[in-house]
C-alpha cells in the first residue's frame, strides 16, 4: 500500500502540479506539503487532507482514512477496525 504522501505527490507530479502552487491553493506554505509528501510529518488533519484531497482530485474521504490509518496506533490492525466498528454499527 502507498504512503499517504507518496499518493499527493504521485497525483500533484500527474497533475502538473507544483509544491508552490499546491501549498498556495490549500493556504498552507511549500515547506509542509513537502513534509507531509516525504514523510517527515504525520499525514495531516482532516481539514487540510480534504482540502488537499480536491486539489490533487482525490476522494477526500479515502483520504482522510489513508491518513488515520498511517498515524494509528502502532498494533492496532484493519481487522481491529473493523471488529469495534461492527460492535457501534447497530
């Protein structure tokens, strides 16, 4: 599975995009879209994954759950997820 950042960075070079141009769009600097593409920070906050998200024409909600799930709790597992999710569903 790709990376939260390596999906935004695959789809912003797809686009034509540039880190500029991205940053400035999503009212943000340069710098943290390069953090988060790279690695260096958690994927970010939902208000700024959707509004990524629609720049780079990705489903902000996919997006959202790419990113909770790459800064999860270390042990916590798909599985895990989805057996408490299925508990609260009724």
């Amino acid at each position: 599975m790709k990376r939260f950042g390596q999906v935004l960075r695959d789809e912003r070079i797809k686009h034509g995009l540039t880190l500029e141009g991205v940053a400035r769009s999503c009212q943000t600097v340069k710098s943290y879209v390069c953090s988060i593409e790279s690695g260096d920070v958690n994927p970010p906050a939902a208000n700024m994954t959707r509004r990524l998200s629609r720049k780079l024409g990705l489903d902000p909600d996919d997006m959202v759950v790419l990113g909770w799930f790459e800064k999860r709790p270390e042990g916590i597992t798909v599985d895990d997820v989805v057996r408490v999710a299925g508990k609260f569903s009724q």
